[in-house]
C-alpha cells in the first residue's frame, strides 16, 4: 500500500509569469507562508528560480535556515520546452550553480511543468536526484512515481488554482486523489492581485484567503492520517533509495 504522504510545495518566481515582471509575492508573499508553515509545524519545499534567489538571498537562506527543502526552477523562469536543447543545458547549468550557494539543491521543478525528456540526463549529470516537472492532468497524465535513470520523477496532484477554491468546492477533489499528494502554489498567490492586470485565475482568491485555505488544507491533510513531508522525504517513503 502506498504510504500516505503529502507534499507542501512553492514555485518561487516572479509575480504571476509572464504577465507581470513584479515580485510583491516573493517580497510579502513568502514571509507570510513561513510564518504559516512554523505555526502548523510543516516543512515544505521551495523550487526557487535563480533570479528570485539573488534579489532575494535572505530569504532564500531563511527557507533553508528553517529546515525547509530548496529546489531549483530554473533561472527566471525561462520555458524549457522552447529552447534549444544546449541552451536550456546551460540555463540548468547556470541556476543550479547559483541557488547551491545558497544549500543543498537536488530537486527540480520545470516552469510549466514543462521538460523535455533529453534534459532529464542533464539534470542527472547535475546531481538532481527528483523531479516534479509532471502533472497528472496534463498528458501524459502519469499516475505513479517512476523512475528513470538516477532521477525519481513525482507528478504535481493538482493545478494550484485549485487551492484557492471555496473549501466547499476544493474538498472533495482532495478526497479524490491518491497518495503521494503533490501540491504546488505560488507566494504571489498569497498576497492581493485582484487588482493587478493579469487574467481571472492569478486574481481570483488571492491574499488572506489563499494563506487561510492553505492552512485548512494542512490541517484536513492530517484529519485524513496524512504525513507532511518535503518532496525528497517523500521519495524515500515510497521506498527509493536517494540521496537529498
């Protein structure tokens, strides 16, 4: 049976790409989830671009200081899938030298959870020991953790508009999927962009709402047995032997 395992997850990055080049959720956005994460006692894991990092260092050293997983997303959140391979290389090459001199990076996340599958040996060259670049709701909808080569590849449960959803709404789509539980939001979600010119679902719920919706859905999560855990914590639950 597999383990009942969630994963707390943040996609680091500017506000609301590529709309807006702002980086209020990062600047308000983060500090608000830390607090909120030291209340309820999770550790979490923070996929950082290298951009938001080096504006950014104390907080990015914060997240590590308070015992939370760094991972890598990119260097500004550039779309992999549209580059050409050697380019895409370097810019792996290039934000993961960046965000180690920070702690430890040995998982990734793709912005748009979009990798071509030639970068996966790069990314294995590099170190990187998890991947969370896959979606289940997106094709090819994988259903299971796998394995491929040195990497363990995790697919995201849900998209992260989801977690801002009236909790009457988002519920039972919680009750609806299978362990591990993967979810991803963003800081930026978790100030006010109602007022900022981006389309309907980087608006909708933002702020307090969201930081309050985030915290129901950490408390149903253990209401249901489930154990709160960074994404490399949780690789090695499910039984793979990796070193993170």
């Amino acid at each position: 049976m597999t383990p009942r395992v969630a994963v707390i997850s943040f996609d680091v990055e500017q506000d609301c790409p590529p709309y807006l080049d702002s980086a209020r959720g990062v600047e308000e956005g983060l500090p608000r989830i830390l607090e909120l994460l030291a209340e309820e006692r999770v550790r979490a894991t923070f996929f950082f671009t290298a951009e938001m990092a080096r504006r950014f260092p104390r907080l990015a050293r914060r997240v590590v200081d308070e015992g939370h997983e760094l991972g890598s997303h990119g260097y500004r959140h550039e779309r992999l899938d549209r580059l050409p391979r050697s380019e895409a290389a370097r810019v792996l090459e290039r934000s993961t030298s960046i965000l180690r001199g920070y702690g430890e990076v040995k998982v990734f996340r793709a912005p748009n959870l979009k990798l071509p599958e030639n970068l996966l040996p790069v990314l294995a060259k590099l170190g990187y020991r998890v991947d969370s670049s896959t979606a289940r709701y997106k094709p090819p909808f994988p259903r299971r953790v796998e394995k491929h080569g040195p990497l363990v590849r995790v697919p995201v449960s849900v998209t992260s508009s989801v977690l801002r959803l009236p909790w009457r709404l988002q519920r039972p789509l919680h009750g609806a999927l299978a362990p591990p539980r993967v979810y991803f939001s963003h800081p930026w979600e978790y100030v006010d962009m109602s007022r900022e010119p981006v389309r309907l679902d980087c608006r909708f719920n933002t702020g307090e709402p969201a930081l309050e919706l985030l915290r129901r859905l950490i408390r149903f999560l253990r209401g249901e047995g489930y154990m709160l855990a960074t994404l490399c914590e949780a690789v090695r639950m499910l039984g793979h032997d990796v070193e993170c």
